[in-house]
C-alpha cells in the first residue's frame, strides 16, 4: 500500500496586515495543530509561505487564511512530494514579504499582468524590454529568449540596478515597454510597482510566473530556454512541472547543470 501523498503549497498575498504579530501568532497554533511544516513571513504588506501535510490540512490552513481581510484571493501553487519537504514549522514577522529594500506599492501601483498564453506575443514585439527579476545563479540555468541579466544576487539589488537602466534609457530618449517576470509572481508585483513609480507606464508582468508557463505553454510554442531553478526539493523544473536535470552544488549551493562548474565559494579563504 502506498504511503499518503504529502501536499505542498506555495503562496503570497498583498494586503494590508494591521497587526502582523497577531496574524503570525494565530498562523503558528493553527499551523502546529494541523501538523504543518514549512514556513510562512507576515508583514504588514501581506503574506508569503511555502507549507506542506496532508492534503486535508494544507487546504484547511489555506481556508482559514482566505478567512482574513484581504485574503480572499489567495491562489496557492500546489505539487505533492513523496516525504515533507521540511523539518520544521516557522512563522516569522518581517519588515517585508520579499525584500526589496525600498518602499512601493505593490497591492494597487503594480503593473498590468499578462496570462501565459499572451506572453509570447507581448516579449516577442522588438519594442518591448523584457527583464528577469531573479538571481544571477537562477538565470544561470535557464531564462526567456532575448531577456536581459540584471546579474543582481538579490532581489535588493534590484532598484539600485533600474535607477541605472533607467538613466540610460532615457539618455536615449526612450521609455520603452517593459516585460517582467520572475519564478512565481512575487517579486514582479513589486518590481513592476517599483519601476511605474519610476515614471515608466507600459509595465507588465507574467500572471503566475515562470511556473505558470512551463506548467501552460507546450514546448514546442515555447520561448523558454533551459530549466526553472525551484527553492524546494525538486531544484529545477521544464516544461510541463517535469523535473530537470540541475543539481546542487555541493560546495557553494547554487544550482548547476554541468560538471565544469566553476565554484567560486573557496574563494578569499
């Protein structure tokens, strides 16, 4: 007989948290008694987690969340796992949900979302920018065709290298439109929101991420390249949620997909 599956949930919410500390407290009880793991930060901008248990507890924590204003919408990302992915169950209260250094408006200012199914289009127009908001080491193993690197190793780097961009587009007398995306949307709703507040109007983002499309978008319709780098225990997926063939580097951590890598952690010892 086989073992029950192990669900796993993936989320985030914008919405106004009047008391974080209180929504993280009820967070952990309800969490602890439904024998959840994983984690969860609160912040007064909202709500972001990956938590995983039984199928009948994930989605009843999940209910409950939908229960508080402003949570209504809450759309998880789900895959099941054969053992629980995590050891322990966090719920901490932080400044921000995703960190990105600098305040923006990310429930009502971030830019206009794209569905899978149009992304082609818009990234393909040559007068659209498109930019991969995530890690160095993540687009390293895979990104859109013609995106540009922001070669940032956090997304707190990432206004710092816009402002720059920025400078120069408009040395250039332009202010193109601009395409965003990143693993799962997060880091889009603030991105986006950051780069509107820039004076920037034709902003838009992909609905859902880089999961969204490979999980949508056959392969052969496909403007991906390479494999999506996962912070779970799957590491990399393709087109279709099929696992790829990335790996962890066992020295630095950072996900690789062939044996010359060229591992800089041993460095400055």
């Amino acid at each position: 007989m086989s073992a029950d599956p192990i669900r796993v949930a993936a989320f985030y919410r914008f919405a106004q948290v009047g008391e974080p500390e209180t929504l993280a407290a009820w967070l952990r009880e309800a969490g602890r008694a439904l024998d959840i793991k994983g984690s969860i930060i609160v912040a007064s901008e909202g709500a972001n987690g990956t938590i995983a248990g039984a199928p009948d507890a994930v989605a009843a924590l999940l209910d409950s969340l939908r229960g508080e204003p402003g949570f209504e919408g809450l759309t998880p990302r789900l895959h099941d796992a054969p053992a629980v992915p995590f050891l322990r169950w966090k719920v901490k209260v932080k400044r921000e949900i995703v960190t990105l250094g600098v305040p923006v408006d990310a429930a009502g200012g971030a830019g206009a979302h794209v569905a899978p199914a149009d992304w082609n289009a818009l990234i393909a127009d040559p007068d659209t920018v498109i930019i991969d908001t995530r890690n160095d080491y993540e687009v390293a193993i895979g990104s859109f065709a013609g995106a540009i690197d922001p070669r940032t190793a956090s997304f707190g780097d990432f206004p710092a290298w816009f402002d720059a961009q920025a400078e120069t587009w408009r040395a250039e007398g332009r202010r193109p439109r601009i395409a965003m995306f990143c693993t799962g949307g997060i880091r889009c709703e603030k991105s986006t929101a950051y780069a509107r507040a820039r004076g920037f109007d034709e902003v838009y983002h992909l609905k859902g991420g880089i999961l969204a499309y490979l999980a949508e978008i056959e392969a052969t319709d496909s403007l991906w390249r390479g494999e999506c780098f996962l912070f779970d225990e799957r590491v990399s997926i393709t087109h279709g949620e099929a696992l790829g063939d990335a790996r962890l580097c066992p020295d630095c951590g950072q996900p690789i997909l062939a044996d010359d890598h060229d591992c800089t952690s041993a460095q400055g010892e």
